[in-house]
C-alpha cells in the first residue's frame, strides 16, 4: 500500500469530500449511492458489458473499496466524536492478515453484499429499520483494538463496547438472518441458555472472527434490548 503513515481517517478525508464533489456534478440521470451497485445495473442491449468501478475511480487508495466510502463518512461524521480515544485503522496498523491487499481478506460483505475491508461491516443490527455500523478500531494511546457498534435511535446513534483490548487483526462482515448452529451446537462447549445448541438471527448480526480461526456472532435480543455474544466455533 503507497499509503503514507498516519490513520486512514487522514489520509480520505480529501479523497472523500473530492469524491462526493464528483458525483454531485455528475448528471441527474445517473445512478445514485454506492457504485457497488451501480455495477449490478442491467447493461445495455449490446454485446458491451458494464465493467465495476475501480477504487481509484472512487477517489480511494488501496487496499479501500467503492463501498468503504460509507463507512469512511460515517465515522468522519458521526462516529468519530462518540470515541475520541480512537481512531480507523491505518497503515502502521497493517502487520499480518490486514495486510493481504487483494486477497479474501478484503472480501468480507456487508448487508448489501458489497465487498469491503475487513475491519468495518453495516446493517440494521437491532432491527429498527435504521442502518447500523461496527467498527475494529485503534486506541491512540497503546494500539490496541477494539469492537464498536453504532446504533441508531430516536436521538441519533449510540456506541456500545463490544470488545476492548485485543491485538489480533480480526474481521468483521454481516451475517443475514437464519439458524445456525452454535459452537455448544458442535459440541465445542455445553450449551447453556446464554451459549445455546442454534441461534436465530431474525435480521442481521455482526460476525466477528479470526481469520482461519474462531469466531462468534452478536445478535439483537430484543428481550433485553442489547447485542449479545454468541460462540460459532472455537
């Protein structure tokens, strides 16, 4: 990556507002929000086929997607102010898995089933009908990672720890509703009424793991009204 040091957050800042400015000026007919999907349009009645824009055309660096710019603004607009101690990934922060450009990695999707980097994923996690955001993110003082996610209210959005002080290089992607079974479910564990055999997502949930590793949902209770933290492998 060509990305000089210091956060993502700086580096974008620039690329984004130039990037948002491009589109503002682009023609009334064209395709509005993510190019991510735009791509998907039905092409022409031709033998042309209609080809995805590349990040640079984005306006973003490598290893950033078309679809990160939405995670990218909303951190810079509402996310940043709620954990100042933080910050976004950033270069210096690139020293094993989130350093494959190009590979799986960076393939992990999001509730529109856009590809994106890893340590950032989206979706109505507690069923509102609001968009949610989860976050990997650096503390500025000792390095270390933490899991954020945002969510929507009456009042705006709140923050919610999800898990603070690990150093792995995890990702983040989201999961679609269904039942799946559990790591108690595996046998993995006793299952337990917080750990149970099958768990239900009714929407969406935020899947947080270990490359080639364990890895556990968060999934909206609505008895409770919170996200909890179910084991899917060990």
């Amino acid at each position: 990556m060509h990305a000089r040091s210091g956060s993502i957050a700086l580096t974008i800042a620039t690329l984004l507002a130039a990037s948002c400015a491009r589109e503002r000026s682009a023609s009334s007919g064209g395709a509005k929000g993510d190019t991510t999907s735009r791509a998907t349009r039905s092409a022409p009645a031709s033998s042309s086929l209609v080809v995805p824009p590349t990040p640079a055309q984005c306006g973003l660096p490598q290893p950033l997607q078309c679809a990160d710019r939405a995670y990218l603004a909303f951190f810079q607009q509402t996310a940043a102010p709620l954990v100042p101690a933080y910050r976004l990934p950033g270069a210096e922060d690139f020293k094993d898995y989130w350093k494959s450009f190009g590979s799986f990695i960076y393939k992990t999707r999001d509730d529109t089933d856009s590809t994106k980097a890893p340590y950032w994923t989206k979706g109505d996690f507690n069923n509102d009908g609001i968009p949610d955001f989860a976050y990997i993110l650096i503390r500025r003082n000792d390095r270390s990672k933490a899991l954020f996610a945002f969510l929507s209210g009456g009042d705006g959005y709140s923050v919610v720890s999800l898990a603070e002080g690990f150093n792995e290089e995890m990702g983040l992607a989201t999961q679609h509703g269904g039942s799946f079974t559990t790591a108690a479910g595996k046998g993995y564990s006793q299952a337990t009424p917080e750990q149970p055999a099958v768990v239900h997502v009714d929407k969406l949930g935020i899947a947080f793991f270990m490359f080639e590793g364990a890895g556990s949902l968060f999934v909206w209770d609505a008895r409770t009204q919170r996200l909890v933290r179910v084991w899917m492998s060990d």
